[in-house]
C-alpha cells in the first residue's frame, strides 16, 4: 500500500492530538482525511468513498465501530499503534476473506 | 421503438418462472462518460449496472444493492449499486492497461471474489460473496446464485457506449407443471446476441425468444442516474476533518476540493465557506478575506 509521507503524517498528526480517543474514517481517493465518529456516518463514508484507504486507531470505540461494519475484500486498512505512550506508528492491512492480512506501508513523497 | 432507462417485468404463463428486461441508455451515458477507463472496462460497468437493477427488482428491499469486485489487477475496482427507487450508480477504476482482455475476470482484477451488500438501512448490511469466476459478469452472478444457494436465475448482460441491457429469467418455487419449462427457456434466452439485447424493443426480443410461450408483460417502471452526493453531506466531511486539517488544506491550496467518486460532482470550499462551517475563528490565510 503507498500514501504521501504527508497523508501519513496527518494521521499521526491526528493520533496525537487525541491519544487517548476515537480515532477512525477514510483516506479519500485524493487522500484527503476523514473522520467518522458513528456506524452511521462511517458506514455512508464507506459507501460514498468506496476507492478508499480506512484508518484507525486502537480506541476500544474505533474498535467496536470498525467491527461492525462488513468489510469489503481487498479493503486496505491502516491502524494507528501506540506501543509505547506518545510514540505512535502506523500498520497497513489488506482484508482477504475475513482476515486482515499485514503488506508494506510505503511513503510517496 | 426501443424504451430506454425502463425495467419490464414478465411472467412465463403456466410456469413458476419470472423474467427482466432492461435497457439503460440516459442513465448508463451518466456513468459512461465520467469514467475514464477503457472501452473494456466501461463495458463490465454496463454489464454490472444492469445486472444489479436487474437483481434489486428481483428483491423487496428498502435500501440500495450493491456489487463490488476488488483487486490488485489492471481493472482494480468495479462498484454497481441500484436502490429499491430504481437509482443507479457505479465506478470503475482502471489502474494500468488490460494486457489480454480475454483473461478471466480473476485474472484482469486480480481478485477472487465477487461482492453483493444489501442495504436495508437499518442494522448491519447483508453480505453475499461468492467466487470471481468465468470470463464475464454474467457467468460471475450464476455462479454466485449457485454459490449462495438463492432461486435458480440466469443473466444475460450487454453494454457499449450507449447502452446497457440485460435480461433476467428466475424459476420462483413451485412445481414445474412442464418439467422441461426451465431448461428450454433458458436454452431458448441463450440465443439472444448482444445487438439484439442492446437495439431490439421489449416487445421484439420477447417475440424473437418465446414466441411459442404466452407470456405477461407488466408495466415498464423508469430507471434514473441518481448520486446520493450533496455540498452538505460534503460540508460535514470537512466538518469531521478538524479546524485544523481544514485551515492547513486552506493554506496549502487556497480552497478545499472534494469530488465524488461516482458522478465527478466537484465541491469547493473557500476560507469563507469553511470559517462558516465551523462558525469561528479559525487561523486562515491571510490573503482571504470574510463577510
């Protein structure tokens, strides 16, 4: 999967600014970000957008919104991981079946 | 004369099978001219756009079907979707030139499914997928119904730059009083061409296909392009991507755009359209100016 170093660093951008929340939408076809804050909003977002990247971060709420939504196959996905407090980064997934499977997050620039 | 963006409905007398027509020409040309995709590409979308207003009037649904190929192939995205008020929408996406376009649709999309979502809009969609297989959509839909175990149905699909039509045969439960009915209608359907599909009238292909059979043609219903786009659902995307993201698109590129992915539809927003969406102050670039 390859982003602009710059769409990657408005997500980190986004993650930081609120760690400890929910943080969950979709990278547009011009990889413009957008937030969903509900199933409902994030479920249209998925229908209007559907040449798009999902992001999320690891919030129990962008969790439970993300899982209920029926992932389409070949939907890539980025996750925002904290392993360490303020250190994030970021991982890409492809949905095979109904597995995510890890692949390479390359930066454009 | 041939009736254009309809759906016809017919019945088969003294059998349990029920059949679909239609023929998407204004419509289709909405879908046909925003893509930039090639011919090849353009004519899958024909065939699927036809292919799920077919499938959505076959169900009582009040919401939206929706078809979906994904992949990592040539063609890389193929969305269809059809609403119970008989709307339609649809993309493809093309990421590099189709090296033998007589290769299965596994092949050219580089995937290996197909994708049906019904919407009901309430709750969590319905969710049907089955193998991407054979070398056209309509073999691709009859082995999803055989896949998903639905009512036995055949598909027969056409598209070129002007129009899309298909024509649809279901065998509904019940005994066959005609044990044969369903097999030699179907043989008989799998005769039509292309060019009969796309030029000849409901009635004239009816006639050419059943004409020993006495069948009920109801009443066409219209079809239209419709896109679920609007500058307001547009004006809380940018909502929802923050002050701040927003002022940095604003200082970046002095206006923020955003286009629909199905009709093209192009939405700006300028330093005044956003600082009234946000309804405060917010850092703009100096060299805009508000009411």
């Amino acid at each position: 999967m390859k982003i602009k170093r710059t769409t990657a660093n408005k997500i980190m951008g986004q993650a930081s600014s609120q760690p400890d929340s929910c943080l969950l939408g979709i990278l547009n076809a011009n990889e413009q970000l957008i937030k969903a804050h509900t199933v409902e909003e994030f479920k249209q977002l998925l229908i209007d957008h559907p040449d798009s990247i999902l992001f999320f971060n690891q919030d129990p709420l962008a969790r439970e919104i993300k899982s209920s939504i029926v992932h389409v196959d070949g939907q890539q996905h980025i996750e925002v991981f904290q392993e360490t407090k303020g250190v994030f980064g970021l991982r890409a997934y492809l949905q095979i079946g109904k597995i995510q499977t890890p692949v390479t997050l390359e930066l454009s620039e | 004369m041939k009736s254009n963006d309809q759906i016809f409905r017919f019945l088969i007398d003294h059998t349990p099978i029920r059949g679909q027509l239609i023929s998407l020409d204004a419509s289709w040309q909405k879908c046909y001219q925003q893509s930039d995709a090639s011919e090849y590409a353009k004519e899958l979308l024909g065939h699927a756009l036809a292919a799920v207003t077919l499938l959505a009037s076959t169900l009582k649904i009040d919401g939206s079907l929706t078809l979906q190929i994904r992949g990592q192939g040539a063609i890389h995205l193929l969305v269809a979707q059809a609403t119970n008020d008989r709307t339609i929408r649809g993309l493809v996406r093309q990421s590099h030139e189709i090296e033998n376009p007589d290769a299965s649709l596994q092949e050219i999309f580089k995937a290996d499914k197909i994708v049906i979502t019904i919407d009901n809009g309430k709750g969590k969609p319905h969710q049907g997928i089955a193998p991407l297989t054979g070398f056209s959509l309509s073999e691709a839909l009859e082995a999803y119904f055989e896949h998903s175990e639905q009512l036995p149905t055949r598909v027969w699909l056409a598209s070129n730059e002007s129009s899309a039509s298909g024509l649809l045969l279901q065998k509904l439960p019940g005994e066959l009083e005609d044990k044969d009915s369903w097999n030699r209608l179907t043989q008989l359907a799998s005769t039509i061409t292309d060019q009969e599909l796309l030029e000849l009238d409901e009635n004239e292909i009816l006639y050419r296909l059943f004409h020993e059979e006495s069948i009920a043609l109801f009443d066409a219903e219209p079809v239209r392009f419709q896109c679920s786009c609007s500058r307001n659902k547009t004006s809380n995307m940018i909502k929802s991507l923050g002050k701040s993201e927003a002022s940095d698109i604003l200082h970046e590129q002095g206006k923020i755009q955003i286009s629909c992915e199905f009709c093209n539809a192009n939405y700006e927003f300028d330093s005044v359209d956003v600082k009234q969406l946000f309804e405060s102050d917010m850092n703009l670039p100096e060299n805009y100016t508000t009411h």
